[in-house]
C-alpha cells in the first residue's frame, strides 16, 4: 500500500511540475515563451495578447523580473525588462514607425515629450530603414539598467541604445499609458484582466 502512496504521490508531483514548466501561451500560431533572458538575466512572462487594429497585427508579450500590473510599476520594477512584438501580418515599417510616435504623444505630457524629440526622430529612422516586417518578424524593446533601450529588428541590434530612462517610460506609455492603442492588448500584458 505504501508503494502504491509513494507512486500515486511522484506520479502527482511529475504532473504538476510538467504542468508549471509547461507554461508556454500560443496566440495566433505564435509561441510566446514563458521566459526571456535579457542582459543576462532571466525575465518571466509578464504577460501577452494580440494587437488589434481592424484585423490581428502582432503578438505583444511583457517580459519582468517581477509582476506587474501598471506603468508605473514596470518602470520601478528591478532589472532589464522586454517588450516584444511579433508580426501576424506585413507591415510597412516607416508608417508603424509614425504610429510608435503618434503613441508617445498620446501618452506623454508635452514638457517630457520636447526632450524625446531627438530620440523620436532616431527611432523614426530606425523604422525608415527597414522598409517591412513580414508575418513572423520580431521587434524587441529591451531596457537594461546602465545600458538603456537597445531596438532589436530582423534579427540584430537597430542603432544605438537609447541611454535615457525617460525615453524608455515614453516608450512604454504607447502599450501601458492613459490612452493605449489597443486597452485589450494593454490589459493582457499587464495580466490586469
């Protein structure tokens, strides 16, 4: 009988351990991790949803070092953190890259907003270059503490990093500020349902 206890017991515990490591979330024929290792350092799964605009643009996922359910927590969470977007569709990179801007101003009080210009202006180029993304690209904004905001696109690192905290909260604002884009996707990521 004891055998059969200690059996029925590891037989539960493999079950619910498979069940716990077996956290990845498909949207939309996209995998999203549960983890995400930036800087060296492992992020979890913050939360994730799909942005809409008419039809399904992307998958955005939230990845911290610790929940978050505002912006001002993401912004006072410890450590990197990462925004990832994944394309479900084609995307002419230079107007996403305007909507990016048009979501800043939405969100930023015109005094912050009047010291991103430089930083907008770079991003805007950033975007410029890179004439489309196709279904199944990926777009990382990863903050890391003494480093600052590194753009990933097309697989490698778009200009150089963006140094100024500031910039990174202005950033953020377009997913997580008063007047997102998509309040669904907003609500997804911040696991705030």
């Amino acid at each position: 009988m004891r055998f059969f206890k200690q059996l029925l017991t590891g037989t539960l515990v493999f079950v619910l351990s498979v069940a716990a490591t077996a956290a990845t979330v498909e949207l939309s024929g996209v995998k999203v991790e549960d983890t995400a290792t930036v800087g060296g350092t492992k992020l979890h799964l913050n939360g994730a949803g799909i942005r809409y605009k008419f039809v399904k643009i992307y998958v955005g996922s939230l990845y911290t070092t610790t929940k978050v359910h505002t912006l001002e927590e993401l912004i006072a969470a410890p450590g990197p953190k990462r925004l990832q977007m994944t394309f479900l569709r084609e995307i002419e990179a230079a107007p996403f890259g305007k909507l990016l801007t048009r979501g800043v101003e939405d969100n930023v009080p015109k005094t912050q907003l009047s010291k991103m210009v430089p930083g907008l202006i770079r991003m805007s180029d950033i975007f410029t270059v890179n004439k489309s993304y196709a279904p199944g690209e990926v777009i990382t904004l990863d903050w890391i503490p003494g480093t600052g905001l590194i753009i990933t696109g097309k697989g490698k690192q778009q200009g150089e990093p963006f140094k100024e905290p500031e910039f990174f909260q202005g950033m953020m604002s377009i997913w997580f500020g008063p007047n997102p884009g998509d309040w669904k996707l907003k609500d997804a990521m911040l696991d705030s349902k």
